[in-house]
C-alpha cells in the first residue's frame, strides 16, 4: 500500500456523528455505528494525492490518543452536534489542545453535524449537494430549535486562528471552514471533505519541500556533559 501523502483527522465528542459523516462520505450511506474504540482511517485518492482521513474515538478513555493521530496532519475537522451545545464547548476545552501535533500549517474545519434534527434543518446559508436535505424518509420526530447557531462555531474558528498565532489573512476565511452537516441526509457531506481535500493539497507540498517530519531519534541522544557548576551555581 502507498504511503498516504497526507493526513486529515476528525476530532470531537462520542455521539456528534464522526464515524457516520466518514461512512457517508466514503460509503454513500447512512448506517448504525458503535461508539468508535481506538481510531480508524479510510484512504481516499484525490487527484494524484493520497489523503488518509482518520476517524478517532470521542469517549474519553481515549482521549489521551488524540495527539498521536493527529501528528502531523495537515487538516483537522471539529465536529460538534448542533443539538449540543456542549459538544460545541468540548471542542475547545477538551480537542483543541490535542492539535499540537499536527503540522505548524494545519487547516481547521468547525462541523456542526445533525441539523437534520432540527428545525431550521438544512436550511441555513449553506449550498446542498444531491442529496435532499429533508427527513430521510419515514415520519420525522418533531424538530425543535437548533442549539448552536453557526456564528457560534465561527467565533470558535477565528478564536483557534489567535490562539495558534495565526494571522487571518493568511487562512480560508470562517464562513468557508464552518459548516454544518447531517450525515443522515448527506447535505453538505461531500462539500465538507472535497473543499478540505482541495486545501489540503498545497499543505501537503508544502510539507513535502520541507522534508520528512522531524522525529528525534532516541539512540543517538547524548545527555549533555554535566559541568561541575550544576544548575544551581
Ligand atoms: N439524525 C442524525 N443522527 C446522526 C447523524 N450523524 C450521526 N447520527 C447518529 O448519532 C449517533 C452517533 O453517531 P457516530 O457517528 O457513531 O458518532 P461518533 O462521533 O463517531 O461517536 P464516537 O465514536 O463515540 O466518538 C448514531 O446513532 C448515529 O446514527 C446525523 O447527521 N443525523
Ligand atoms: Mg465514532
């Protein structure tokens, strides 16, 4: 198997829809889950390029993995469930900090998944791909409002931008990083993955004419020669 070229990963609490926004862009369909163990990936071809898209587990047991999938990513999707506003505070309280790891020009996308169950629907500001972005057949339950507007998740984007140092002239703009899905429906599932495949291509040749990613090789490490002084002189 080739080695992927690069890497997305998809990060956010159990429950918001990861592994079925994968499933649906990768499968074309919408199926029952279980709650992911671990970490998972599908490998998907885009132009000339191979992305690895990994999909990772949200219960926290396995949060301290979240770091190591993310390593040298060139793009992270945080998916938050637009029912839960809480998921939508997770995001950064509790994912954002695993992104470290990634590459130093990693791209961020904020998902907000399920607006299938909520009033509004899909309805908002987005453009729809094939699919309808009605019920998906049988009788809907009654939809309450929306929990978290999409100005939300855009304050959260431009809130990473600062707190990775990052000037906003220089990335994709909020209103194209922030979407809001269902993976039930497909509405906006494969806008999602094809712009960020898009993006991710210069980050990958951009990571290219850098090299290999800088790993530390532990057997050539020499402590340093101890002076007498110590640290404290
Ligand atoms: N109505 C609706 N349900 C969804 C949607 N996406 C996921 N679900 C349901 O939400 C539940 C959780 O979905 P998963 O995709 O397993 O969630 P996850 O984020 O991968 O969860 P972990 O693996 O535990 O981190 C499942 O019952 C899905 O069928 C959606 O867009 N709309
Ligand atoms: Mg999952």
């Amino acid at each position: 198997m080739r080695k992927p070229d690069g890497k997305i990963v998809l990060l956010g609490d159990m429950n918001v829809g990861k592994t079925s926004l994968l499933q649906r862009y990768m499968e074309r369909r919408f199926a029952d889950t279980v709650s992911t163990v671990g970490g998972a990936f599908y490998l998907k071809q885009w132009r000339s390029y191979h992305i690895s898209i990994w999909d990772t587990a949200g219960r926290e047991q396995f949060h301290g993995l979240g770091s190591m999938y993310c390593r040298g990513a060139a793009a992270v999707i945080l998916t938050y469930d637009v029912n839960h506003p809480q998921s939508l505070v997770e995001l950064e309280e509790r994912f954002l900090g695993l992104t470290e790891t990634a590459s130093t020009d990693c791209l961020f996308a904020i998902v907000g998944n399920k607006v299938d169950l909520s009033e509004e629907g899909a309805s908002e500001g987005c453009e729809t791909e094939g699919d309808s972005p009605g019920p998906a057949g049988g009788s809907a339950p009654s939809k309450g409002p929306k929990q978290v507007r999409l100005e939300e998740a855009v304050a959260l984007y431009k809130k990473i931008l600062k707190y990775k140092m990052l000037d906003e002239k220089d990335m994709p703009a909020a209103e194209q990083m922030c979407f809001e899905t269902s993976a039930k429906t497909g509405h906006n599932v494969d806008l999602l993955f094809e712009t960020l495949f898009d993006m991710v291509v210069p980050v990958i040749l951009r990571q290219r004419a850098q090299g290999p990613p800088q790993t530390v090789d532990i057997s050539r490490y020499k402590p340093p020669e101890r002076t007498k002084s110590g640290c404290c002189a």
